[in-house]
C-alpha cells in the first residue's frame, strides 16, 4: 500500500503564482497531494505513479515506461 512518507515535503513546489503548475517537469502526487518536480514517473515518496498535465502528449511516452518500473 502507498502512503506517505513526508519525503514529499520537501520536495513540494510552493513558489509557483499562478502559473500554470504543471510547466517545467511538475509533476502531482493524488497520494500525498502536493506538486513535485522530478523526473521519475513514480513519486520519490510514496512511490505511487504521478500525474501530468493530459495536454502534455510527449508524458504519455512516460507511462508506458511504468512496465519497466515495475520490474524493481
Ligand atoms: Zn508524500
Ligand atoms: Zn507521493
């Protein structure tokens, strides 16, 4: 089971005014409900799979990537 580990907090972007949260490689953990940036498919906390903006097509490349994580 994923949980939150508040290995997120520190890694939570907080300095975003209204800007559009999802630009620059951020990335939103449903898990423990903060914005992340990091370059991993899966959240470095609660190790559940982030989500991207749906607009964003070149991500999708990112999930079917998620069959080779799945393999650690
Ligand atoms: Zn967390
Ligand atoms: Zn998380």
């Amino acid at each position: 089971m994923n949980t939150c580990k508040g290995i997120c907090l520190g890694l939570e972007l907080k300095k975003f005014n209204g800007k559009t949260r999802y630009e620059n490689n951020q990335k939103h953990c449903t898990q423990c409900n903060v914005f992340i940036d990091c370059s991993e498919v899966r959240c470095p906390c609660c190790r559940c799979v982030l989500r991207v903006t749906p607009r964003a097509g070149k991500y999708r490349k990112l999930f079917q990537e998620r069959k080779d994580e799945l393999r650690y």
